[in-house]
C-alpha cells in the first residue's frame, strides 16, 4: 500500500481571525481529513469547528504531539495512518506548521519517509509582519527568541543590529509577551537613533497594531506591548 500524504494545515494567530485565515481549499481539505498530528488538541478541535468541518469529532484520530508528550511518544505513532495509505493533517498551535514550530521534526522525518508534503496556504507572522514593515524582504533571517539572560541578550542585540546595517538584511524575532515592553526599552537603548524597529502586534487580530519608526521616533511615542502577542524586526 503506498503512503498517505501530509498537509500542513496554518492555524489563526489569533481568537476571531478564522475569517482573515481561512481558503476555500482549507475548508475542503479539512473535510476529507479524519487523522491530525496537532501540538495542542483542545486548540485544534476548536480551529476544525471554525473552519467549517462536517465529519463529526468523535470520528477523528487525533496524535498529540505538545512540549510535554512528544519526548515520551515513539515517532512511529505519528505515522501509523501514513503508513498504510491515509492523508494526515499537521497543524501546529497558531500559524503555519513547521515555522518556529517543533511540527518541523515531523516533516522532516516525512521527507526521510518518501511521504508527500502539501503546505497549505495560511497566516505566517514571519511574512506578515515584513510585509507591513517597509523593510528589506528579498535579504532577511528570523531568529526566534533571543536569550534571556541580561548580557547575552543585550550582546545579541547588538550583534543583530550590526547585521542588519553591515548587510542591509531585516532581523526578525520574537518574545515572550509578558517580556515585550523590557524588550522594546531594550531595543531602544541599545540601538542607534537611525536603526529602525517595526512591532506587529496582534496580527490578523481587530486590535491589529503595526508600528515601523527609526529609533528616534520611538523614543518620542507611546507604546505598550505588554502580554500581547508581537513579533519585532530591526533594519
């Protein structure tokens, strides 16, 4: 029996932005889907009702794949349905699977498979957020989260900015949202007065805020970025 195929299936960013998210062509697949790997199954099942499933939910298999399972769960499970010919669905917790998304290590292995990968068209905060920034997006990296000790992340900081004007490349990275105002004040800080910062917050969200400003605009402005979900960029 050949193998099943794998669609990475992009989850909202946020409550209430099914409608900015959802395609057609993810509404059908989802209803010819039975079988998910998810990183958080309460999360999917809300998003599959969201997005206009029939198949009743009593009726899927769905493997947990979060921080605190997956350690103890043989890789083969994930693919018990993959291996004897049935279509998987991939979804990780918000966005798009596999993009600072542990969902990566399920691809990949996939791929080792010879199983057939289908990404699905769907919100990328990464794209989305350099898009809205006016900053270079033919040359840019995305760094994930920087440290948290004070030093190292001071020195990371540094180091990003130095890139970004030696190779004219965006630096793109996240925070944990409780940390995002220090983080900002850091930036600020830090940074030359020419260096541009972009903050996309709450993407996708009705409460959507993009703010683009070189460095000394940002000293002059009010902001607060504090428990919401943000993404920053430096050019």
């Amino acid at each position: 029996m050949s193998f099943g195929t794998l669609y990475l299936i992009p989850v909202p960013l946020t409550e209430n932005a099914g409608a900015a998210s959802f395609t057609p062509y993810l509404s059908h697949t989802v209803n010819q889907l039975k079988e998910y790997i998810v990183e958080n199954e309460k999360s999917a099942r809300r998003f599959l009702k969201e997005a206009g499933l029939r198949i009743p939910q009593h009726e899927l298999i769905i493997h947990d794949y979060g921080k605190h399972i997956r350690k103890a769960v043989d890789i083969n499970d994930y693919f018990s349905g993959l291996s004897i010919g049935r279509n998987v669905g991939l979804m990780s917790e918000a966005g798009c699977p596999g993009i600072a998304d542990p969902g990566a290590e399920i691809i990949e292995e996939a791929h080792k498979r010879g199983i057939k990968v289908v990404p699905l068209v769907g919100p990328s905060s990464i794209i989305l957020s350099l898009m809205a920034s006016g900053f270079n997006g033919q040359s840019f990296a995305f760094h994930g989260y920087l440290p948290i000790d004070k030093a190292a992340r001071s020195k990371k900081i540094k180091d990003l900015e130095k890139v970004a004007h030696e190779k004219k490349q965006t630096q793109i990275f996240i925070e944990t949202p409780f940390r995002n105002n220090q983080l900002v004040e850091e930036i600020l800080r830090i940074c030359h007065n020419q260096t541009k910062l972009c903050v996309a917050c709450n993407l996708t969200a009705a409460d959507e805020l993009i703010i683009s400003e070189p460095i000394n605009k940002w000293k002059k402005g009010k902001w607060d970025f504090h428990k919401k979900p943000a993404i920053f960029l430096l050019y």
